[in-house]
C-alpha cells in the first residue's frame, strides 16, 4: 500500500489495504458505472483517456481538472488535437499501456471505441449515458438501434458483440490503432471531464464474450491498471493483486501499486 505520513516522507509500496463497505459491491463492469463504491473499485482495474490525479489536498483547483491517462495529452489548439470549430477531437493514445493477457496486448483507439459502445447496450445504460448522447455525433441514434437489434435476446452476448462489431458510432473512430477521433454535435469544453468517466473505460476483446453489465458481475478481464481482481464473489470480500503486465508500477497518473487488497 503507497502510504505518505507527511509531506516530506517518500511513498512507500507494499502491504494489504482491508475496506469494508456499507454493501456489497453490486457490478463491476465499467459500461455500468452507477454507484461511488463500484467507481472506486474499478479505478484499480480499468483507465479511461483522462482521469483526476490522487491530490492530498482536496481544495486543490488540479483536483478536479482532468490528466491524460490512456491518452498522451489531452486535445487543445496547441496541440492540434482541438479544431477550429472546437467540435473534433483528436486523441492519441499513450504507448506503452498494455491488457493483462497472454501474451501482453497494447490498448489501442479501437478498444476505447469498444467501451463506449458496451455502455449503450439495454442491459448496460449507465446513468452519464446521456452526457455522451447529448453530445457526440450519431450516439443518440446508435443507442437507439443498439436495443432495436438486441430485442428480447439481451442475455445473447453473441448478440451484442455482433451489433458492437457491426456498426460504429459516426462521432467516434479510429484514425489508427493509436489516434481517436470524437466529433461533437456541438463545443463541449467538459469533454475531458466526460471521457474521465469510468462508463468510458476501454475494454478488450474478450469482453465480446461476456454480455455488457450482467446481473451477476464476472470477475474483471484483461485489466490495464497495476490491479486485477482474481475473486469477486457475491457478499464475499473481494481479491485484488498486482498484474502482470503492469508488473505493480503505478500509471502516469498515481495509480500506485498494491502486495493485495481485499
């Protein structure tokens, strides 16, 4: 556990955090992310393009200001990420930031496409869908068709994946497998803000095989921070240990790593 006993002490590693909550964790999939405690546990297993840097002081003005996390840099007109009608978006992703499988797969634009996609599914519909919806091109009518296409078979996780893998979101693309693009209906200054979400986690692949915030959590795949879960269990405590490809440093963004957490 990185602890800091004051200001002048060096962050140490190691140890076991123990939380006991008011209730269990009731979904762990990131598509679904409705509640503080559930937000909390996935910041230890799945990154979004930007996120809020840990700040000891929680007046400070930077507490709330979004960092890159996935993404090498976040869009403005100095960078050329941020178009003169401040309605397209360029997104490059950080190299280097790897799944948890096997072998070890780099995260890529198309994987962040895919986490946002999983959180228009009917089974998933996280409460901040309608920030992206309001905003991004064509999402709207993407949702729309999404639970069209799924009907009555939304338990079918060959059904999601099919409509997933089949139709894109026309605000949403990959330049290549490192650059995103977001265009916007209209200028949305907040939009880092609504990328740091933790509905727009990126996810991998094999989350084609799992349907899109099950009622019963699945034990987190592939994650891409320092921390995997290895056993969530309903009202059991849940297990978490460091990663392999992470190999327990923390992310750019303070992520730090853990000997265990349950």
């Amino acid at each position: 556990m990185r602890t800091l006993k004051d200001s002048t002490d060096a962050p140490t590693t190691g140890g076991t955090l123990r939380l006991r909550g008011p209730g269990d964790v009731d979904q762990l999939d990131p598509a679904r992310s409705l509640q503080s405690p559930a937000d909390q546990l996935q910041r230890l297993y799945a990154r979004q393009l930007f996120t809020y840097p840990p700040r000891e002081n929680p007046d400070d003005w930077q507490a709330i200001d979004p960092v890159p996390d996935l993404a090498a840099a976040v869009p403005s007109t100095y960078n050329a990420g941020l178009g003169a009608s401040h309605t397209y978006h360029v997104v490059h992703l950080r190299r280097g930031v790897l799944w948890d499988t096997e072998p070890a797969r780099e995260v890529t634009a198309h994987d962040v496409i895919r986490g946002i996609k999983r959180m228009c599914a009917p089974t998933a519909r996280p409460a901040a869908l309608g920030y992206f919806t309001s905003v991004v091109r064509g999402m709207a009518a993407y949702c729309a068709r999404y639970a069209e296409a799924v009907g009555g078979a939304a338990a079918d996780q060959h059904r999601h994946a099919g409509f997933q893998n089949a139709h894109d979101i026309p605000g949403i693309f990959a330049l290549d497998a490192q650059t995103l693009v977001v265009e916007l209906l209209r200028p949305t200054l907040d939009l880092p803000q609504i990328l740091a979400l933790p509905c727009a986690a990126a996810a991998p692949a094999e989350y084609d095989a799992v349907v899109p915030a099950p009622a019963t959590s699945p034990r987190t795949r592939a994650p891409t921070a320092p921390t995997g879960s290895r056993s969530t269990a309903p009202a059991r405590p849940c297990g978490w240990s460091p990663t392999r490809p992470g190999g327990g440093r923390p992310t750019p963004c303070g992520r730090g790593a853990w000997t265990r957490w349950r």
